[in-house]
C-alpha cells in the first residue's frame, strides 16, 4: 500500500484501499476459458507498424493516444448527437465476449436475466431524495410523445433501482420469495458534458443486477460476491490487475450505504472504474414499500444490493499483456492490445 501514490489514483482520489494485492495475472492461453481457434500470434512486422506509425507517442499526449488507439483499432467512431458513439463490429465483439462470460459467472451465483423499461416515470425518481439529487443533473427526460404532452415525464433510464423496486414490492410477498436475485444487460443514458469513447458517453452498454434478501447479512455478502465476482473476471479473462476498494460517502452511489469498487491502473497512472457493487440496506425498500412476511409472520423490509460493470474495459485493454508481448488474447480482443503495445514499441525505439 505504501508504494500507491496519491496521483497514481487521481480520477478517485478518495478511494479507501481495501487490500492491495497483485494476483498471478496472465493472458489467456489455448485451453482456457476460450477455443484455440481464438487465439492468434502476431503475423508479419508490417503488420505490427502500419497502424502504429499513425498513433501518437503515449508520453507526450496520452489522451490523444487512447483516441487513436480505439481509431485504427476501429472499435468506436463519432456519433451525429453529442456524446454518443457508434460501436463498430470489432469493439462489439470484444463487449460480446465480455457480456458473454460474466452472463456464465451470473447465472453460476443464482441469478436469472429479466428486463425492464427504458422509460421510468419521473415521480419512480424524485421518491428517494438521495437518488434524484445524485443523478438529476444527469437526466434525459421525455416530455412529449405522439405529438402531444405526457402527463407525466419519462426519464430515460439512468439505472433500474426504482423501476426494478416497484416491481419486486408486487413480486415479493413472503419469505419464501426470498432471495430474489435479478441481472438486466441494457443501455442506460446519463447526459454528458465531456465524453470521450468508453469512458465517459452520454448512452453506453452495461448490465445491472439488483437483489433482494431476507436479512442485511445475506444483502452484504451479496454486494461483496458480486464485487469478488468482477474481480475474478478481471484477472481471469481480461489479465489486468484491479484493486478492491470502498468509495467514500462523497463518492457512494445515490441512495446507497455503501458502495464498493474494483479500480485498475491506465497507462499514465489514472485509476479507472472497472465495476462497483452497492448495498442499499433498506433505503429504496421504505421507498417502494417492497416487504415480505418472515417466518414468524411479521412484516419486514428486504435488504438489497446493486451491481454493475462499466464499459470502461475497453479503455483498460489498450494496456500491454502481462507479458509484454500482446499475444495469447482471444482474437477480438488481440487487435488493440497489439497495437497499443506495438505504438509503444515503435515509439521507444526511435527514442535516442
């Protein structure tokens, strides 16, 4: 811990460290969790340098660097409405194949996949006050439609907790009900003023899974499965080393007791978001008066947890492999970690 600088975590600045540990990180290898059939060595050097030769030195601009990885690498272009993008077929895959394990690693803890609106009535977000004064400032909402008012605006959804708690207080009933444990994949839309691709965009893909449990111990060892859970994902699949950590009451999710979050080390030292889990103790519960009858047929409040994974990965996998030489990665993924770490190559070696 004491080697972790306070710039080295600037993007999250009041992260309280959990642990700091390195696991035995390395990429993925014929065998493992994907078919040798995906796994591709480096061809020819001019394959390495072509695109390279466009991408800016890391070390002397490293935004303009990310930019021009994801450009060459072709995995996003510019959208037509500010703080969108378009994500074209080689950066899906790679969210393809993200989607696709953690789908495997959900499904293996219990949970079932549901879906729920992408409009979400504005009163759902003014219920809990903690919730609205976090996210208001980030909020697209739906006036009109069918060309005429609505009575009531829609907010576009920014995250399910409300929706998904309006729902769970007319499924749950009894104890018996109980755990309910549900994932949703979907997008979600948080207006933007400063995007940059993956990191920061006005709609963008994730998933979202949301709990309901019988007692708050059952709620807390939920939030802290579900964080273990990203953390074997990132290590296991995507070779990059997170560290787990708890955000400060400043940084907690709206409406949350506590939030938790793995955060990995970019290129130049900025920490970067990889996934964060929530417990919500009872808050939205009292909200939406989401109860159930316990053995002893007295009423109760669920305890509840949240969790989501960023598509902030994208960004993390222009790092170099654990071994320094960009191979081993299953294809989709292979192309930018190569020409990340080729840019990086050509650049060290023109340096006198």
């Amino acid at each position: 811990m004491s080697n972790l600088s306070h710039s080295q975590i600037i993007w999250s600045p009041t992260l309280s460290i959990l642990r700091l540990e390195t696991p035995g990180v390395k990429p993925l290898i014929a065998g493992s969790r994907f078919p040798a059939k995906h796994v591709r060595h480096w061809s020819t050097d001019m394959e390495r340098y072509s695109m390279a030769d466009k991408i800016t030195d890391p070390k002397e601009d490293f935004s303009r660097w990310y930019l021009d990885v994801i450009r060459e690498a072709e995995l996003s272009d510019s959208a037509p409405i500010r703080g969108c993008m378009v994500i074209r077929p080689y950066g899906f895959s790679i969210w393809e194949m993200m989607k696709d394990d953690l789908d495997g690693r959900f499904k293996a803890t219990g949970h079932s996949n549901a879906y729920f609106p992408l409009f979400i009535p504005q009163s759902f977000i003014t219920k809990e006050a903690e919730h609205v004064e976090g996210f208001s400032p980030e909020l697209a909402v739906v006036t009109h439609a069918g060309g005429k008012q609505l009575e009531e605006p829609l907010v576009v959804r920014p995250t399910s907790e409300t929706i998904i708690n309006h729902m769970f207080s007319k499924w749950i009933n009894s104890y018996r009900d109980l755990p309910m444990l549900l994932n949703q994949w979907a997008n979600v839309v948080r207006w933007e003023l400063r995007p940059r691709p993956f990191l920061r965009t006005t709609e963008f893909l994730w998933q979202e899974g949301h709990t309901a449990h019988a007692t708050e111990e059952e709620a807390r060892e939920e939030t802290m499965r579900m964080l273990q859970v990203y953390t074997d994902f990132m290590t296991e699949v995507a070779a990059i080393p997170v560290i787990p950590g708890a955000k400060t009451e400043r940084e907690k999710f709206a409406g949350a007791v506590n939030t938790y979050t793995i955060e990995a080390m970019m290129g130049n030292g900025w920490a970067l978001q990889g996934g964060t889990s929530h417990y919500l103790g009872t808050n939205f519960a009292k909200v939406f008066d989401t109860r159930f009858l316990d053995a002893d047929n007295q009423r109760r409040f669920v305890h509840q947890s949240s969790w989501g994974f960023q598509p902030g990965l994208w960004a993390l996998l222009s790092w170099p492999t654990a071994t320094g030489r960009g191979s081993g990665f299953p294809r989709p993924w292979h192309r930018y970690r190569r020409l990340s770490y080729q840019s990086r190559r050509r650049k060290r070696k023109r340096t006198p």
